[in-house]
C-alpha cells in the first residue's frame, strides 16, 4: 500500500508574548502520537511547545517534509493551539499561532495559505490534516474544494482506488463562520474539556476503533468493516464534537474539505483489531443504470435521486401548508422527478399520515386518468355533471375511513391538458372537479401538479376562468389567489448539487469518473443553462452504458477493467449537448443505410409526435393505432418504433383507457434534434393538417357512417394532392377515409363514363384489336391503353397478350393451362405479358403472369379492363387485395398498388385490404365479389386455399398474379429476394428452389388445373 506512514504532531499550551496559555493541546498532541505510533505503524515527528515556533515551521514545512516525504509515503498533520481568523478579500484570513506569536502582530503567524501551500507540494499520494484551534474552518478558503460524503458500505474495488488515487483531504475542529472575526485578544480556552478537548477526545475514540460502525452489526457480525476513512472519521467527529459542546457551551462545527491534488481517493486507517470485511462490488449491467437518462426518477428510484435535499425538504414543508401546490419550473428543470422521486418517499416518512394516490398523467382523456386512479384506490368513480359522484364526494368517503390522514393527489405534467387534450368541454370539467374538491376538502386534499411555466398561461385561463360552476362559489379573485400562493418555482441546480447529481449515482454503483476533472467539464456544460438536466442525465447513461461494452469486450479477451466512466467515452458521445441528438441522428442514419425508404418513415412517425401549441415545443403521446399504416409501410414504421425505443429516445407505455401508445422519452429530443426541427419547419402546414384529419378518420372508422366523411370540406383538395405524393404521410385509417372521401365526391358529382365492353366468343378462334381513351373528370386526368389482343380456343379458357405500356426492362413469364393447347404457337413473341381466364363452377379464375401489374401505374387501365371483363360494367365493385404472404403488393418499400386502387376507386370499383390469413368470415364481411391475391413468397394455408376455391366454387372470382421465373431466378438468392419480398416474417416451410410446383401461387393454381412456369413458351 504504501512505504510509510508519516505524522508531523504539533501541540502547544505554553504561549507568552499576551496570548493566553492553554491546557490540553499539549497532551492531546503526545498521546495522538502514541496511538499513531502504537495502532497504526506511524513514524511520528512531535514539535510540542517552545518548540513549535515560527522558524521552526518553515524550516519543517518546507526543507524537512520536503526531504523526507517521498510518492509512496502517507503524511497525517495535526495541529492543537492557538487560532484566529481575520476579515480577507476573499473570505475569513485563518492563521495557526507558533508559540513565539506576539500578540496582534500577524507577521508572527503562520498564515493557513502558506501552510497549504508548503503542503500541497509535497510529493506524496496522501495527505490529511486535521486543525484543532479556534476557526480552524478558516483553511476552506485556502484552496480547497467540499468533499462527498464516503458510502456505508465499502467494496474491495472501492477500498482499492481509495489507496491507489490521491487523497488530499483536511478535517477542522471549528467552522469558518463564527463571529467576531476581529478578535485580537486570543483568551478563548479552545474548548478544552478535562484531560483532551472535546474534538481530541473523539479524535482519539475514533482511531481506537470506534469510528468503523459501517455497515453495521447484522447476524452476530460486529459493525464496521475494517476500515476508517477520512469521511468516516470526519462523521463520527462531528456527531461527538457538534451536539456536546452545543449543550456545553458555544458549539462547535467541524468541517472536511479536499486539497486541489485530491482525486478518488480517500485517507485511510485500518480499524485496529477488526479484520478487513470488504465485499466485491456487484456486477452490472443494463438493469444496474444509475442515471435514468430521458425518464424521470420514480418513487423507487429515490435511492439515487441527489442534488435536491434542500428543495424536496422547502417543498415537503410547502405542501403541508397549501392545498394546491404548482410546482413550475421550465421543460428539463426536474419538476417530476423532485415530486415522484423527492417529495413523494419525505411524505411516505412524515410523522403525519399520508395517503397517497398514484401519479396521474391527464393525457387525452384526463378524466378517465383521474378515474382510473380513484378505482386503484377502491374510492368512488367521478361522473361529468354529477354533483353526487364528483371528486369531493369521493374523498368524502375517503375522508370518513381516515379520519387522521391526509390526501395527496399529485398531477404529473399539467401541460397535456392543452397539449393532448382536445376536448375543451373535458378540460373544464376536469379543473372543475379538482377545484370542488379542494375547496371541500381544504384541511384533508393536498393537490400537487407539475407544469412547465410556458403553459401556465393556458392553464390558468382554462382552469381558473372556464369553470363557470366553482367561479360562482368561490369567485374569481378567490381563485387566482390559491393559484398564486401555491405557486413553487424550481430553480436551476447550482454546481454542488450537480455535482452530488453526476458523482453520487456513480458511486451507488462503485464507479467514479476518469479523471475527476470530468466532472466539473460535464457540469460547465449544463449550469446556468434552463432544461439541461434530461441532456445531462441521458448523456450521464450513455456513459453507463458505454461502460458495460468495454466491460464486455474486457472480459471476451479475460481483462478486468476499473469501474470508470472515461473521458475517452466523453469525447465518444460527444459531450452532453451533443449525445441525445448524436444518438437520434446515429439511429436515423443506420436505418436509412439500410433502406432509403426508412427517410420518410422516421420523418412522419417523428412528427406525429410533436405537440403543437403553447410556447416551446412539447412531445406527444402517439397511440399505436395511429401508427398503423398500409402494409408496404407498417413493417417500415414498428422497425423504427422497436430501434428508437431501444436507443431510450422512444417510451412505450399505456393511455388512461389502457390502450398502447409511444412516445419521446423527453421533450428535450423533440426540441434538440436539428433534424426534426428542420422537418417541423417543412411540414408545419402538413402538420396542422393531420391533426385535423386524424381524429374525424378514427370518428369515421368507428361509426362507418358516410356522414363524417370530409366530401364538402375545403381541405380534401390539399389531402387529394398529399395522398397521391410518393411519401404521403397518411396512416391506414387516414388513408381509407380520404380514399372513401374522394369517391363519395366523385359519386355525388361524377358524369357517367361510357365505356367499351368487349365481348369474348367463347367458341372457335377469334382475335379482336383495339384502342380506348378514358376521360376522367379532369381533362388533365388521361389514362390510354395500349393495344390489347385477345385470343380465344376453349369455351372454358381465354388469353390474353399484353404488350406493356413502360418501355423499361420489361419482364418475361408466362401461366399456361396444364392440358395442351394448340393456340401456343401463336404466341411466338419474346417481352410478352400472358393472362389466362378460367371458368371454375359458379365462379372464375383469372392468371396473369407479370409482376408489375399490381404495383406498376402504367397497368392501370388494363386492371380496369380487366375488371370490367370478368365482372361485367354493371357488377359487385367491391375488390379485396390480400397481404400477410410476403406479396410484392404488400412489401415492396416502393410499390404503387394503392395508386392503382385509387385510379381503380375514380372508376367507381372500392378496394380493401385482407389480412393473411384468409378465411370466409373476412370475405363475407365486406360482401366483395373478387379477390386479387398477388404474387406470394409465403405459403397459403391448406384453409386458405379451401377457403378461396370455396369462394369461387360460389360464384366468385379471383385474381391471381405471380412469375414463376423470379421463383427460378431469386429464390435461392437472399440479397434478391430482399428486394422483392420481406422473408423471416412468413411461413416457407417445404419450399425447394429447384421443384417449381413448391411456389406458393402453383399451390393455389393447381386447384384450378394452371399452373406458373418458371421459362418462356417455346
């Protein structure tokens, strides 16, 4: 551990010169020494009396200590005698008295500056020095910094750096801030007390042993732990120093403060007699956090929750006094943690008895939020309007069963009453039934709500001027003023409670920062600078978590690493300010490298989640239906929602009625992040659009009544020109309702369109030509067809060619019927299309093999008459399209499909979406006529497939699409197949690359006697 111990003993009673003698220091100073010397191996140098002068102090100080003290030595320096503080510049001017002092002459003394700074040149790695003389707490003005308080439990790792990192640390018998600090006359006794001064007497006492009392005594085990540390020592000098001579006479306050050469270390005695009990520091991992990043401290959290003692014990006793408590503060000061984690436990120990009732988050529904917590508490459920079941009758049943308690009601984050809450009616009622029932129940209900201060305006109109009912009993100014006086700021934290909110959650878990310096460049980051705290706590588990990789990968190759929070991850994360959008932009750009496709999807599920209004911008709980988007888009969107949430920028959680949402985890990335503000700022008209949009879509939906669709409403336009973007930002439900909106438009205002039937003969071989021009209601709205040639042998078979409208790599296949059929020779064309019809029972089966037809905008008018021909002008216009198999359709980032439903829906036909897997009672539900089932990479389900020949044996018909050479061509290639289907999310389960009656649309064709081949017709 170390070469040496040292000890430098200076004790002196026997002043001349009119200054006063003393008593006890000598003694007090000799039988240090032999403690020193007999129970802790120290070599002890005494300078008792008259030889403790001036010269003699300087000649030790700064020749003999000098000489002897090397790097692996330990120094103790104790001084008992005379001392006096006088007014400085910068704070109280301490002197130690040599035993040649004149009195008042101060060139005679030793000034405290100059004995730290002859100390703090020595070289060795430990150092303490303990004052016992009048304003000996002088010395804290000398270059000195406050120290933590030391663990009740000290682990071996922690032991080890004590030893191993300087330990600069001084302990004073008095404080600094006693009065008279002009006094001259030094006639103070130095508070001697029988044989030893009050402070000696416990200094002895403790190195005996009786300052090791942690932990303390369980299982027979004695207290302690081996060790005495200079934080322990300093403690147990304090409880037996402070309240005795308080009694006594004028108390006296010993103080500990740390050189500037300290670091991690702590000096250190070993407890004489007592073994060392030391055990490992527990491991860690993710669940091991101390910091809580963007989340606020919850009540179990308490434990590691610093920085605020002084503010929770000013609210604790703030809330006692006044039935409404406001705690205000801006976004990022810690309103919530101070309540959950501060006020809420100081309560739960209060000497009253507290019930307190679980955090309410208003949300959306704020009453359902309030309700929700008067039923956890088995008390009586709020009704709107009712006079006999609002919250203060509630609390008057509570009241009545604890008639010596009180009731805390604590409502976190008051702002989303404006920023969620869309119902002005509920916004009232809620401010009504919390006013009633503090105006009730004004000695029993303590009501806590926290609130950013930039909403308090709106707030205060909404809860203090639009509750007409409570304005009538109590009266406007009645109201504001319960307001104003139970109005709590919560100030920023100055450096010291930073730096107890940095270092001891740390030291909760054996850790500490590498080098200590760090702590103070983190806290010149965040002070003086409103909102840094959630920065500060995310950047402070980054570091955490940046940790328990290096850990990881020191353990892979058999290395133990220190418990350290570096400065190497400091520079890694890129300081505080910079680590949450640094990790924002880190998850953006991996998923856009990914897919590009992913770009518009973070920007559209971000933006869903900030709240507009009010002053600074705010998050917004997003429900996870509102999430939902078509399926080319959806596997897009819970990707991001999965990978932000496990980056801790996203939280997941429940509303009032219990239904999922999604969140920021602060409103600090909603305001920090340069990338979504620049989105905001693009799409601020988008965004005030969709809020508009997305509750009268879910009123649509629920009630499915035409009636709330936006046909007369001015913005379908604008929704018109959004839903036919290629990076349109409508959910699935948006989607649908704008699509029914438009139609029903159209319906109402629609000019009939004539069209051209074409007429099939099902007997000998015919072919038939020709051209067609759709006029839309727009002239600018022109769809043309191409030539189209049909041809036809069987009365139960049709083909047809199809020449592609896009001139880009246009794709071969073919679907042919099983029995031979002569007319294959007439298709002797390469870049060809095929299609098949086939009656089956009452109903049929339509084949196409291309796989562009459902997703390419150029196929549009052949999808029409496509339609028109297997289902006749006048037909069933219902139209259901399946996903869930891993299709093209449904998967592919870029496919257009739902362009072609909406081009198919200005044609009268309505299309739908049917989920895998499918099953009659989906089918009869929407009454649809034809299913269109495109191409498969996931196989269809033996029901399925019962399912859908059932369909047609009743008289339905079906689409079916698919290419068998990308069977051929992609399936055994994963990096291909990617791009076409999304593969690990479906069943594929006996497929073979090679057999080409395992593709899963073969499986399906061979009911109806076609099949997909992978090749041209020869």
């Amino acid at each position: 551990m170390f070469s040496r111990n040292l000890a430098f003993i200076i004790g002196i009673d026997n002043y001349t010169n009119g200054i006063s003698a003393l008593n006890t220091a000598v003694n007090d100073a000799k039988q240090l020494a032999e403690v020193l010397r007999t129970k802790h191996d120290y070599q002890v140098w005494e300078c008792l009396d008259e030889v403790a002068t001036l010269s003699n102090f300087h000649k030790f100080l700064f020749h003999t200590l000098p000489e002897q003290v090397t790097e692996n030595d330990r120094l103790f320096f104790y001084f008992a005698g005379h001392g006096v503080a006088l007014n400085g510049d910068d704070g109280p001017a301490g002197y130690l008295i040599p035993q040649d002092a004149l009195l008042g002459d101060t060139n005679s003394y030793l000034p405290m500056t100059k004995l730290h700074d002859g100390l703090i040149k020595l070289p060795c790695r430990h150092f303490l020095g303990i004052l016992d003389c009048c304003f000996a707490g002088a010395f804290k003005w000398s270059s000195t910094r406050e120290l933590l308080t030391s663990p009740e439990v000290i682990h071996q790792e922690r032991y080890d750096r004590f030893i191993t990192d300087p330990a600069w640390q001084i302990i004073t018998s008095s404080a600094s801030d006693q009065k008279a600090l002009d006094n001259f006359n030094l006639d103070t006794d130095r508070g001697q007390f029988g044989n030893h001064s009050p402070f000696a007497a416990a200094l002895l006492n403790a190195l005996e042993g009786a300052a090791d009392i942690y932990p303390l005594a369980t299982n027979g085990k004695p207290a302690g732990d081996g060790v005495i540390t200079a934080t322990e020592l300093y403690l147990h000098l304090r409880d037996r120093v402070e309240i005795p001579t308080g009694k006594y006479r004028q108390r006296q306050t010993p103080g500990i403060w740390c050189l500037n050469k300290h670091d991690k270390g702590e000096y250190i005695f070993l407890s004489p007699g007592h073994e060392l009990n030391l055990p490992p520091a527990p491991p860690l991992d993710e669940s091991q956090n101390p910091y809580r990043g963007l989340k606020s401290f919850d009540e179990k959290h308490s434990s590691l929750f610093f920085g605020r003692t002084l503010l929770v014990e000013k609210l604790q006793d703030f809330v006692k006094t006044h039935p409404l408590t406001v705690v205000l503060g801006a976004s990022g000061s810690g309103k919530s943690s101070l309540v959950k984690a501060g006020l809420i436990p100081k309560l739960r120990q209060d000497q009253e008895k507290w019930c307190i009732l679980p955090p309410i988050r208003p949300g959306e529904t704020p009453l359902e939020a309030l309700n929700n917590v008067l039923t956890e508490a088995k008390l009586p459920r709020v009704e709107p309007q009712n006079p006999q079941h609002n919250l203060a009758m509630s609390i008057d049943v509570w009241a009545k069963n604890n008639p010596n308690s009180k009731l805390l009601l604590f409502i976190d984050q008051s702002e989303e009453i404006i920023t969620l809450c869309q119902n002005l009616d509920e916004r009232k009622e809620f401010f009504q039934q919390i006013l009633t029932a503090i105006n009730a129940h004004g000695d029993k209900l303590r009501v806590v709500l926290t609130l950013r201060s930039d909403f308090e305006p709106q707030i205060t109109d909404v809860g203090l001027k639009l509750a007409p009912e409570i304005l009538n009993q109590l009266g406007t100014t009645v109201l504001i003023n319960l307001w104003q006086s139970g109005r709590f700021i919560v100030p920023a934290m100055t450096r010291g409670e930073l730096r107890e909110a940095i270092e001891k959650p740390a030291q909760a878990r054996v850790m500490y920062f590498q080098p200590h310096e760090l702590v103070e460049k983190l806290i010149d980051e965040v002070a003086d600078m409103p909102g840094a705290l959630p920065l500060l706590s995310f950047a402070l588990s980054e570091f955490f978590l940046k940790y328990l990789r290096r850990q990881r990968e020191a353990q892979y190759r058999g290395i133990t690493i220190d418990r350290a929070l570096t400065q190497a991850d400091y520079l890694e994360l890129g300081g505080v300010m910079r680590s949450l959008t640094q990790r924002a932009d880190e998850e953006y750009q991996k998923l856009v490298q990914e897919n590009p496709a992913y770009d518009q999807v973070i920007r559209h599920v971000m933006l869903r989640m900030v709240a507009l209004g009010g002053g600074e911008l705010a998050r917004r709980r997003v429900p996870l239906s509102e999430l939902e988007y078509p399926p080319a888009k959806n596997g897009l969107v819970k990707e991001v929602i999965e990978r932000f949430t496990t980056a801790r920028l996203l939280v997941e959680g429940q509303d009032a009625e219990g239904n999922p949402d999604v969140e920021p985890a602060h409103d600090a990335l909603v305001r920090g992040w340069q990338r979504l503000l620049e989105w905001k700022h693009l799409d601020e008209e988008n965004l005030l659009l969709q809020r508009r949009l997305t509750p009268a879509a879910v009123e649509w939906k629920s009630q499915q009544q035409a009636k709330f669709l936006w046909h007369a409403n001015p913005r379908l336009d604008l929704l018109k020109k959004v839903s036919l973007s290629d990076d349109n930002w409508l959910n699935q439900v948006e989607a649908e309702f704008v699509r029914r909106t438009l139609q029903k438009r159209r319906n109402d205002s629609r000019r009939f369109i004539s069209l051209t039937v074409v007429i099939l003969a099902l007997s000998g071989l015919s072919i038939f030509s020709f051209n067609q021009l759709q006029q839309l209601n727009s002239a600018s709205e022109q769809f043309q067809s191409d030539s189209i040639k049909v041809l036809a042998e069987f009365s139960i078979n049709t083909v047809l060619n199809i020449n592609p409208t896009s001139e880009n790599n246009p794709v071969r296949g073919e679907v042919k019927a099983l029995n031979k059929a002569p007319w294959r020779t007439l298709l002797n064309e390469k870049n060809q299309v095929f299609a098949m019809s086939r009656k089956y029972n009452k109903g049929q089966v339509f084949t196409i093999a291309h796989h562009g037809i459902l997703s390419n905008t150029n196929y549009s008018v052949f999808m029409f008459l496509m339609l028109n021909y297997i289902n006749g002008i006048n037909g069933n216009k219902k139209v259901l399209m399946s996903s869930g198999h891993c299709e093209i359709l449904t998967l592919n980032h870029d496919f257009e499909a739902y362009k072609i439903a909406d081009f198919m829906e200005k044609l009268g036909y309505e299309t739908k979406d049917i989920s895998a897997p499918i099953n009659s009672t989906k089918i009869q539900n929407t009454n649809a006529n034809i299913i269109i089932i495109g191409n498969a990479w996931g196989n269809l389900e033996n029901d399925e497939i019962k399912t859908i020949e059932q369909f047609v044996s009743n008289g339905g018909k079906v689409i079916i699409v698919g290419l068998g050479r990308y069977w051929k061509d992609y399936s055994d290639k994963p990096d291909q197949l990617d791009k076409l289907a999304h593969r690990g999310k479906c069943n594929q389960e006996g497929q073979d690359t090679n057999d080409i009656s395992t593709y899963p649309m073969n499986k399906l064709l061979e009911k109806f006697d076609a099949r997909f081949e992978s090749s041209l017709i020869n």
